[in-house]
C-alpha cells in the first residue's frame, strides 16, 4: 500500500475547498496503485486507464462524503474495486447482447503483420510467460468478491483492516474470502504450483 502524503489531511482540506491543483497532487501519489488494482481486477490494460480516471473522477466528486475514518488512499481502492467490477458487467452484458467493443475496431486492418513490441526479446522464457499468463487467466475467473481480496492482498500488499474498510466488511469475512479464493486458484493452477 502506498504510504499517504506527508501533508495530506491539509492537502484534504485544500481539496474540500474547490483546490483542484491539490486534488491534482493526490491524483500524482495515487494513480499508480489505482492503475494497478483496476487493471487486476479487469485483466485488461486497455481499459484500466478508463476506469481509473473514471474512479479519480468520481473520487473528486465525492470528496465530501470522504469522512476520514480510513486512509484516503484506502477509499480511493474501494471506489476503484467498485468501479471495475461495474465495468466487468458492462463488458459481459456487451458481450451479451452482441457489442463489438470499440478495441477491436481500433485494429489496422491493412496491416499484414503485428509489429514487433519494445518489450522484452525472445530471450525470456515462454514457460514464465506461460505461467504468468495461466495466473493472470485464474485470477480473472475468480468471482468479484474473491479477485477482490487477492488482488488488494496478495498483489497490493494491503492489510485486513484496509481491505475491510475498502470493501465494506468484517476481516473475518475477508479472511474467509481470502482463504477461499487461494483454494481456488491452487485448485486451477494444480500442476503449475507446487505447495
């Protein structure tokens, strides 16, 4: 978890007082983590900008309801963990009703080929990438409640009393889900795994 501004209670206040420069300030220290929890719980990079300013967004106009009762980096998680599952069901009702979702438009279709990426050569292993890609594939099949949990835990580091304020329940239910959760990835990733 991202440690809060040195100043932030103050920078709050500027905030609350129509500042949009300090809001600006919290947007600088934030969006990092923000970007990363939304792109783990939608598994897609090209969305996760969207929603993520969507979330700064809606942080801003909110901020009022904002009653420091946790950190504010821990209420700005919860919105973006709502946030992205309300963009997950957008995107399966879309695929529902037969939508092209305009990324695939985005493609050039006189392009004979796919360029080659600026990322790591063919050096690296495939079997990381493999695995990496069949963990990223279990994580995305868990259930909200349950991608949740993992993705604030055991990627972002968050403890159970920042997750429980972020979700809105107890850390027994937390734990649970968490528990639940790893059975189930440990159960789909049985054979690549060992423990």
């Amino acid at each position: 978890m991202v440690d809060p501004l040195q100043n932030e209670a103050e920078i709050l206040g500027q905030c609350a007082n129509g500042d949009a420069d300090a809001f600006g300030q919290l947007v600088n220290h934030y969006q990092e983590l923000i970007y990363n929890v939304v792109v783990r719980m939608l598994g897609k990079r090209e969305d996760a900008q969207d929603v993520a300013q969507k979330v700064f967004l809606k942080a801003y106009r909110r901020l009022d309801t904002f009653q420091g009762e946790s950190r504010f980096g821990t209420w700005l998680c919860s919105i973006a963990v709502n946030e992205a599952i309300s963009e997950r069901r957008r995107q399966s009702a879309a695929r529902r009703s037969g939508a092209v979702p305009l990324s695939t438009l985005d493609n050039d279709l006189d392009c004979p080929f796919d360029p080659p990426s600026d990322g790591p050569g063919p050096e690296q292993p495939l079997e990381a990438e493999e695995m990496m890609g069949r963990i990223r594939a279990a994580v995305n099949e868990l259930s909200d409640d349950y991608r949740a949990v993992v993705v604030l835990r055991d990627i972002e580091g968050l403890d159970y009393n920042a997750i429980s304020q972020a979700l809105g329940c107890s850390c027994g239910t937390i734990k649970s889900r968490l528990h639940r959760a790893r059975l189930q990835l440990r159960a789909k990733l049985k054979g690549l795994v060992t423990s």
